[in-house]
C-alpha cells in the first residue's frame, strides 16, 4: 500500500471503526501487514501514537479517539460523495453503518432493511449487531437503535417500536419442579439464567415493578451469557427462569413451552428507539434510510 497521509488516514479509520487490523485490512482488500505499515507511517508522520496494539487486540489512544471522532465523519462524506458522482439522477448510493442490539433485529431492523434495500440498491449497509452501550460519534457510525432508556440527552431520538414489557419466564417443568415464584424476592431462591452487560462485564439485576414501586433482584444461577437466544433456549429447556423481551418469546408463550411468572411485576419500556448525533449533518443515504424508518415503523403491523 503506497503512503498518502489521505490513504493511511482512511487506513487509520477503518481499522479504528473496527478495532481490528484482520476486519479492516478485510474492507479494504489488502493485506493485514500492509495496512499495519501504513497506519505507523501515518503516526510517524504526526508523530503521535494512534493505537495500541497487543496480540489480542487494537484500542484507540486519545489522539486516536479525538481523530476518528474529527476525522471520520468529513472522509465519510467525501467518500460518499465519490459514490453520489456516479449515481443516475435521483438516485441514492453511498453507505449506512448502524449498531443494533441483538434483539432489535427481528421485529425492528429487518423489516426496515427489506424495504429500504429494494428501494435504494446503491447503498451499502453495515450492520454492526452488539448489546454493549456504542458511542456512535467515537466509533465512526451513523446511528444506532436501543432503547430510550440507554441514550444520551444530546441524541437525535426517533421512535422505532411501541412500548414493550421485559417479563420472567419458565419452563412447565421447572415450574412443576421448583413452584412458581409470587413475589420478586422469591427469585433469590430459584435457578435464573443470568443476563451479563456487554458495556461493564456486570451481572444484570432483573427489574420489576408494580404500580410506584420497583425491584432489582440481584438473581443468581447455574448460567451466566450476554446472549439472549441461549437464555431462551435453556429456560424452555427447563434450566431455569430467564429475564427477556416479551416478543422474543411470542412463539413460546403461544405454544406452551414457556410460561409468564410474574406477570403483575414486569417491567414496561418506551421502545426501541433511531438515535444519531445531527440532523444537520447527515449523509443523502443515511437521510433516505431514515425516510424509510419512519415509513415502515408508522405502517400498522
């Protein structure tokens, strides 16, 4: 890879986007050494360092983070606008990137991106699916969804879903097996598949409430994942009581395999929400996903 401070700055960008040389060099198309050798020219050149490298992994140092965070939107915009130059008129193209939560993906994303890809084949989505809490400014994205609840009051917030309940759930054997619980407290006694945060490594205390007041019972069991598909499929199994989103378990519920416990004391949130840093600053792509958001989350489901 030939050295230009415009190419080892992009170099630079994506490999501080996806913390990985391998992910980068990957998008990029070339090699990993390559553009390991083109991000230190890069740093030499400013003579400061960018990342920190182990065997294991890449982070940013905080003249890397304070580029990236400069830097990667105005490159976004040029690059973006290379790809509009080529585009037939009124037609859309350049790139969305988006961080999702896991369970997001199904009832909210999907649909969006089935709409929206059909209608704007020219732009390049790439959706990054993690539960941990993303600085979308720092990390070089567009936006990303989660519920209000996790946002900054600075975002740019759009309505996504409707309100959802977060509710405990059971197997009918391990109900038969250990009783039903009746109260939050009595979950000090069962078998819970525990919930650990992506952001602080932390195991998740299960929230409840009823009426004005609220519980957050600091449950323990033989299971412990960020993973909520596992905690479904172990609760169904009869493993224990699981803490999940109420849809992501509509097909059980239905079919029998799993119960509500708790029901009175489950939890209520505002929804899934759109957020982004600017309205002022938004690329033509991210403007017409938008567009298309708004237009298949009005639609009645």
């Amino acid at each position: 890879m030939a050295f230009t401070p415009l190419n080892a700055l992009n170099a630079f960008l994506v490999v501080g986007r996806k913390r990985s040389f391998a992910a980068a060099a990957s998008e990029l198309g070339v090699s990993a050494s390559a553009l390991s050798q083109s991000v230190r020219q890069l740093e030499t050149r400013l003579g400061v360092v960018l990342l920190t490298r182990t065997t294991r992994s890449v982070s940013l140092t905080d003249a890397g983070r304070r580029l990236l965070e400069s830097a990667g939107p105005p490159v976004e915009q040029a690059l973006d606008a290379l790809k509009t130059a080529t585009a037939r008129p009124g037609e859309v193209s350049g790139s969305v990137r988006l961080t999702v939560p896991t369970v997001a993906v199904t009832p909210v994303v999907t649909p969006i991106l089935t709409r929206f890809l059909r209608l704007h084949p020219r732009v390049e989505v790439d959706l990054r699916v993690e539960d941990r809490l993303v600085d979308v400014v720092a990390e070089g994205l567009d936006a990303g969804i989660r519920m209000s609840e996790a946002l900054e009051r600075d975002m740019v917030q759009v309505r996504l879903s409707s309100s959802f309940r977060f509710v405990v759930v059971g197997a009918p054997a391990y109900l038969d097996r250990r009783g039903t619980p009746e109260r939050p407290t009595d979950l000090l006694t069962h078998d819970c598949l525990c919930i650990r945060s992506e952001t602080t490594g932390s195991i998740y205390q299960w929230e409840l409430e009823r009426g004005q007041r609220s519980w957050r019972v600091p449950v323990r069991g033989p299971f412990v994942s960020a993973h909520w598909k596992a905690h479904v499929e172990l609760a169904e199994a009869g493993l224990g009581l699981a803490y999940v989103f109420e849809p992501s378990v509509a097909a059980e519920l239905a079919r029998g395999t799993l119960r509500l416990v708790l029901e009175p004391y489950a939890a209520r949130v505002e929804g899934f929400f759109l957020y982004f840093p600017s309205r002022a600053q938004v690329s033509p792509a991210f403007r017409a996903f938008l567009d298309v958001a708004r237009e298949v989350t009005a639609a009645p489901r």
